[in-house]
C-alpha cells in the first residue's frame, strides 16, 4: 500500500470517525511490527515507523557485525560493508528493509488495523454514549430474531435482549417498539453493543419512577423489590408526607397508572405494599392478601414464622408459592408458613393430649396427666404397660379398676 493511500485512511477515520491520528499510527506501527516478525526473514528486532504526514512507511532492523555464523541478530562483516564500507566486528549498524519486501504485507496489514482501530473507536463511542444509561431504561425497536433473542435496533447501535432476560409472555413483532433495562456495554468482541433486560428488578423500579411522579419527586420511596418475572411481583412503598398515601400514589385514579406499568410487563401482576421498620409489621404488609393471625421472628436463623388460620392457607403460599417466596425476597429473611393448629406450643399440645386421652378412656383428666407424665400417650401406650406399672400409679381407684380392665 502506498503512502498516500495510507494518509487518505488517515485522513479519513481522523476526519470522519474522530480517532486520533496518533493512535492509528502507533497501532498500525505495532501491527507491521508484528507482521513483519512473522512474515520476514529479518528476526524480531524489526522496527517499522509510519509517517503521519505522508503515510511513508520505513522499516528497518539493527545488526551486530560478525566475523562468521551469524544468527538473524547478526550479520557477516562482508555483508555488513556493502551497508557501511568502514564497519568493524562488533559494531551494531542499522540494515533498511527494502519496500518491495516489507510492501507486500504492509497492504493487508494496514487494512486490518484500520478496521480494528474503526471497531475499537465505534465501541468507545458508543459506550461514551451510552455510559450514563446503564441501570436505566431505553427504548429502540425490534429489529429481528435469533433463537428466541430479540436483536433491537437504537438505529447506529444494537441491542441484545437474551430469552433469559425476556419477560415470559411477552410477545413482539418485527417494528415493534420495546422498553428494556440497559444492563450493560459490551466493549469487547463483536455482536450487539447493548445488553438488555426486562426480567431484573431495576426494570420494575424505573417503571415506578417513570409512570409516578411521586416516586421520581423522592415523596414515595420504593423500599424493596422482589419478582417472579411474568408471574407477579411485590414492591414495597413507604411515604415521606404524611398527606401522601404511598399506595394509593402508585395505583393511581381508578388504577391508571398500576396499570400502566402492568401493560409494559405484559400482565404481571403487582402487590404493592407498605413499607414498615417494624418488622413484624412489614412481614404482616409483605403477606398480603393472606392476613396473618401471628408472626414469630428468629433473627439468628433470620426466619419469620408466619401462622396463618385454615381458610388463610392458600393466600398465604399462593400458587406455586409465589406469595412466601415473594415476601421472603421482600423482607430479606426465610418464611416459615404454620396453621394456627400445627403452632401450638408444647405445653398446649400435652393438655390436648391429655383431653383426649381422658375423653377416650372414660376418665378424669387427673388421671390421663398422670399418665401422659408417665409416658402414656395413646390408648395403645396403655394396653402396652403392665399391671404391676399401673397399680403403681397414684390414681382415683375408680380409674385404676377401669383400666386395668384395659390392659
């Protein structure tokens, strides 16, 4: 490649793509560098320097003078006299690598680096561009499809929104315009520029701050986000004006803008509840539609045991127990759910024991304690003991012939 064919390239990605012609000089030096240690016979102390004026490239390499055998570092006193007639042994002198030889190489390898420079500086571009987005919401349309990904069109720029990262249920056509999170810039390799997401919570958050004007305004303040994406999500809300219903903000007038935001996740639905330091009040916020009858609190085993009557049961675990995992991820802690019945505390399941125990033997209750204390818990505990243990006992006589009648 000639010189002025090298400056016109010059000229232009300085002109027309705003990359530094110092930079594309020292990566196309070190290209031909590079290049020439593999393509030339002159060893790997080659030097290659490109005028950034005239596009004039030189290339040369250092040899020290020997007398005989010379290595690709050296060079025979003979040869070496035909560069500098008055040379001695040892000295170091500089052989010039004609351009026939080093121009065969240097077409290609110009063009290659020119191209890599143009990538490189387009990605650098596009990251400036598009730094400030990260975490933030964008929108661009659906350019096409590649096993199930959608590749998105921000008209210089392309997105990459992965199957992963689509909302279940979601449904575009070619055209469509799409709303998604910007996860990050790829600035490496090729493919798409943008990486998108519609699955994260962040996605969930913006929306908030983009449909409620309360929220933007820092009057509500969103505490915690937890989701199942395309299945429901839980978002907890906490109000800094008194006057300000934290919820009724985010649901708008007759549900315009929750349903706004439900429209944009294709369907998702959406609890929104109230934030509270107390935590077992939180934890009572965060099961909602089930209404607990108590909440326990372990805090070494960061566990919230949530007992919930019968009927409650099923709100509570919601399908596929969405509910508890949601309010889990919402509360930061593991949830336990219980009916009221299988939280009884010992010392309420040993008098239902005895109670019953009494009522099935046809006894005072004295006596089934006297027994449950005795480690009789069942009827079959009883038939199991012997006489000489049962008359033992210390028992109303009337309830020691019944059962020993039993035994």
């Amino acid at each position: 490649m000639a010189g002025n064919e090298i400056l016109s390239l010059l000229e232009y990605l300085e002109q027309e793509r705003g990359i530094e012609r110092d930079k594309l000089v020292e990566a196309l030096e070190k290209a031909l560098i590079s290049a020439g240690r593999k393509s030339l016979n002159y060893g790997i102390d080659i030097e290659v320097k490109v005028s950034k004026n005239t596009g004039e490239i030189r290339a040369w390499v250092e040899l020290e003078v020997v007398k005989e055998k010379p290595d690709n570092k050296q060079i025979i006193i003979e040869d070496a006299k035909l560069i500098k007639p008055d040379v001695k042994l040892g000295e170091i002198i500089i052989k010039k690598i004609p351009q026939k030889e080093f121009g065969r190489i240097a077409a290609q390898t110009a063009k290659q680096t020119m191209l890599q420079q143009l990538k490189k500086a387009e990605k650098s571009k596009i990251y400036d561009d598009y730094k400030d987005s990260i975490g933030q919401i964008i929108s661009g349309k659906v350019r096409g499809f590649e096993d199930g990904n959608i590749i998105v069109d921000f008209q210089r720029v392309e997105g990459f929104l992965s199957v992963r990262e689509k909302i279940p249920g979601d449904k575009f056509m070619i055209g469509d315009r799409i709303n998604a999170l910007l996860k990050e810039i790829n600035t490496a390799g090729t493919g798409a520029n943008l990486i998108l997401s519609r699955t994260s919570k962040k996605f969930i958050r913006r929306l908030f701050e983009r449909e409620i004007a309360e929220i933007s305004d820092g009057i509500v303040e969103i505490k915690g986000v937890a989701r199942i994406p395309g299945a429901r999500t839980k978002i907890a809300v906490l109000s800094h004006d008194p006057k300000v219903d934290s919820i009724g903000a985010c649901i708008g007038i007759r549900g315009s803008r929750i349903r706004n935001i439900t429209s944009e996740l294709s369907g998702e639905r959406i609890d929104i509840v109230e934030y509270d330091n107390d935590i077992y009040k939180f934890v009572k916020n965060a099961m909602q539609p089930a209404v607990p009858k108590d909440i326990e609190i372990d805090e070494e085993e960061s566990l919230a045991k949530v007992i919930v009557d019968k009927d409650q049961i099923r709100l509570a675990i919601g399908k596929n127990w969405q509910n508890t995992k949601l309010c889990s991820q919402l509360i930061g802690m593991k949830v336990k759910i219980l009916t009221a019945e299988e939280d009884m505390s010992f010392a309420e399941k040993i008098k239902e024991t005895i109670s019953g125990l009494a009522e099935k033997l046809e006894i005072e209750e004295v006596t089934a304690e006297e027994l449950v204390n005795n480690g009789i818990l069942t009827v079959d505990g009883l038939t199991a003991m012997g006489k000489d243990d049962l008359e033992a006992l210390k028992i109303p006589e009337e309830d020691k012939k019944k059962l020993l009648n039993k035994v």
